[in-house]
C-alpha cells in the first residue's frame, strides 16, 4: 500500500465526514459545503477558542470567601477555600451527584497540584493507571495526597507553612520524588511510593541554602532530576536530587538571582523563564548565564504563561496582557511585544496559553477574556460573578481552563461562585463583537444546524 493512496485515503471526505458525525452527531456539513477536512479542523480549533455563545453551563454557590485555587481534572472540578477543599463530578451533579468536601487541613490551602496515580503506591489495576491524585500543601506545615475524596497520604516535616509544591514529579525511573518548599527557607523531598498513611518514611532529604521562604518551584525538562527553587529575596538555586542524602544535604549545582519580586518561573528543556519585577529573563541551566530578556512589562508583572511549541510568552500587567514573540526578543536588541490583549480592569493575576488560545482574567474585572494565540483577536469575553453574590463583589478569584472547557472562581459578600462552561458541544457562534465579520462568515460557511 502506497504512502500516495494512505494519503487519499485520510484526505477523503467520507473519513473526515464519519469522524464529524461522531463527535458532533447533533450537526451536520451544508450541502454546499467544500473542504471537508479544513472545515472540520475549522470547526474543532474554534470549539477550543471559545468561539460559541451556548456552551453547558453548570454554577454552584458557596460561601462568601476567596478561592485560593481551582483544578480541573477529567469531570471533575476542584478548588479551594482557606483550608477547605471541594470537588465537584460535573457529569453527575444535576442528576444529584454530591458534593465532596475535604476537610483534613486546619489552615490555608497553599498550593494544589494533579499527578498521574501511576507514580505512586496507590495504583491497583491498570484501570486506575488513567487517574490522576491530588497533592496539597498548607499553613498547617502539612501535605496531603487525595485521591477519589479522601486523604491517603500526610507529610510533615516543615518547621513552617509548606508554601509550594514542585510543577512535576522527580525523577525517569519507577520512584518518583515530589519537592516542596517552605517558609522555613528549605526544599524537602518525598517519596510518593512510601507506604502508610502518615508516610513517615517518605521524606527522602531536606535540602538548605535559601535565606528566605521558598515560593516558587519548577523541574528542568532536559534532565529530571534536576529542581530549580525561587525564594522570596529573587534567589534561585537549582539542585540536583540524584545527588541528595537522606539529612543535611547540599546538592546545589548552580545559582542566580534577579531584580524584582518573583512572579513565576517554567523549564523548557534546558532553558528556565523567570518572571520577576517588571521583566521576563531567560537563564541557560547548563551555564547558570542569561540568555536573554524576552519581555519587559512596565511597571510590573503579575502574571506569566508560556507557549513555547509556538515561541510566545503572554504577561499579565495592568489593564491588559501583552504577546511576545520569543524569537523576534531575541533579535532585538528590546523586547517589544508583538500584541495588546487589551480591554481589563485591574490588574491581569489570571493567565492560560494552550495551542489554541489565551485566556486572561484578574480580581479587578467581572470578565475573563479569551483570545486567538496567532492573531490576539478576542473570542469571547466569559461572565465571572452574579449580582446575587452582594456587593463589593470580586472579578475573577481563580480560574482553570482545560481544552473546550474553563472554571472561574468569584465572591461576594453573601456569596461565592464556581462557574463551569465545556464548549466542545456548544453549536451557535457569537456575534461578530469579538470576531471580524467576514473571516467568521468564512469560517461558519461549511456548516449547518440538524433540526431535531
């Protein structure tokens, strides 16, 4: 069989219209229709830009305080609020479905993150291998591991509130290792393999150089072992694990420091993006050098994604978001940003990048926005809060987004609010407000609505 008919063959209309009926059974192609396969593609990369007026919409009301985080893992949706964690199965919570809530810490929720079930000694079967754990970390000096709404695992060692988590697990092989960071100024590192609920045999190493409180933590894409920590004072230090003993051990391999507070930090292979004060610096972890400034976002950041499969960082400031071309960055001889995500009240806290969008969010604005990540062009803007939630009600107080799906967090002072939407069902476009009128006519051409 010829690579040309192979070709023919996943071209044809007929294969791109089957998968079209079977992931949208509800819409069918107009008669007049060409361009099977673009337009399906058309169709999936607009589904994932939130570029739909009727998505499903599901809201839940809680009580009147911060959101300090919100997940979205699967059907599920999980946040937080001071020390309470709550999690919500969308496919089952207007049939009846409960509402978990999670109670085992006594102080504030610091951090939370998803890792795959299969890295830790709680997989049974190759059925659970699919399911992800959640990890927090608190004030209470603790971190916990849930998993299906109950805590299976507590870690203690801090001498202080554990103030950040690692973004990935440690380690190629089968152990893997989490990292967390305090207010003590020390990394710890823990085996999620360990056995026992109270996991006192977990803690692997502690680690000690920083002066000052941990706040943020990244795992270097070239070489896993390798942990790279940010401490409150701009310092950053990175360790190599493999290295460590089980007390006392110094392994760090190299360090740094930048002006300004620290904002946020991402690994892309051997390249770390630290965002701190008012610009974004590129640090070779082979060298410990900088490489380059790719973003100056004036008078300060608040907030920083990177996409780099399409070389762009986005920066939150306040009143809009900028979007940088890494390469064009590295040319100049200044930074200067290639689009305005503008239209925001107050600052933008709230950022996400995926290869089809920006979305961008802050306390200071009822609205999240959402934009094409090649073009800036706004999509949609989202509505965060209700009138009913009282006054001096707060914009956007987390977010997460997943593919066609997105979660935002508000409150007021009687109220709060999670609001979920999952646009990959949502069949009516909105109006040309966020979209030039006649690329959107080009777009929907392709496409009709099934009378049922």
């Amino acid at each position: 069989m010829t690579s040309k008919f192979l070709k023919k063959i996943a071209y044809s209309d007929s294969i791109w219209l089957h998968r079209f009926s079977l992931r949208w059974p509800l819409e069918m192609l107009s008669s007049s229709s060409s361009g099977v396969r673009q337009a399906y593609l058309d169709w999936r990369t607009a589904l994932h830009q939130f570029k739909f007026a009727d998505p499903f919409v599901l809201d839940l009301y809680t009580e009147a305080r911060h959101f300090d985080h919100i997940l979205l893992d699967k059907n599920d949706i999980i946040f937080s609020q001071g020390s309470i964690i709550r999690m919500m199965k969308t496919d089952s919570f207007l049939g009846g479905g409960s509402l978990v809530r999670m109670s085992d810490h006594n102080a504030r929720i610091t951090c939370m993150r998803l890792f795959p079930l299969n890295e830790t000694s709680l997989v049974r079967s190759e059925i659970q291998r699919e399911e992800n754990v959640l990890v927090t970390s608190s004030c209470d000096h603790s971190i916990r591991l849930w998993w299906k709404g109950a805590c299976h695992r507590c870690f203690r060692g801090h001498n202080g509130a554990v103030s950040t988590l690692s973004d990935k697990l440690l380690g190629a092989g089968g152990v893997k290792v989490l990292a967390s960071g305090g207010e003590d100024g020390t990394v710890r590192l823990w085996s999620l393999s360990s056995s026992g609920k109270r996991g006192q045999q977990a803690l692997k190493a502690t680690l000690y150089g920083h002066q000052k409180p941990v706040s943020l933590m990244s795992v270097a894409g070239h070489k896993p072992s390798l942990l790279v920590t940010m401490s409150r004072d701009s310092k950053v230090r990175v360790w190599d694990t493999n290295t460590s003993s089980a007390v006392r051990s110094s392994c760090c391999v190299g360090m740094t420091s930048l002006p300004g507070a620290p904002v946020d930090m991402k690994c892309d292979e051997a390249l770390l993006y630290i965002a701190a004060g008012s610009s974004v610096v590129v640090v070779d972890l082979r060298t410990m050098r900088k490489v380059n400034t790719v973003a100056i976002c004036q008078p300060k950041l608040y907030s920083f994604a990177i996409m780099r499969s399409k070389s762009l960082i986005c920066t939150g400031g306040f009143g809009k978001a900028l979007l940088w071309d890494i390469r064009r960055s590295q040319e100049a001889s200044k930074p200067k940003a290639v689009t305005e995500l503008d239209g925001h009240m107050g600052s933008v806290s709230l950022l996400h990048m995926d290869p089809y969008k920006i979305v961008t969010g802050g306390l200071g604005d009822n609205f999240v926005n959402a934009w094409e990540i090649d073009t800036g062009k706004q999509t949609n803007s989202l509505l965060c809060n209700r009138p009913e939630l009282g006054n001096t009600n707060i914009g956007c107080s987390a977010m997460a987004v997943n593919a066609c799906r997105i979660a935002t967090a508000s409150y007021g002072e009687s109220q709060g609010l999670v609001s979920f939407r999952d646009f990959s069902g949502a069949v009516r476009p909105t109006s040309s407000k966020c979209n030039d009128d006649e690329e959107e006519a080009d777009v929907w051409k392709f496409w009709g609505t099934q009378n049922i």
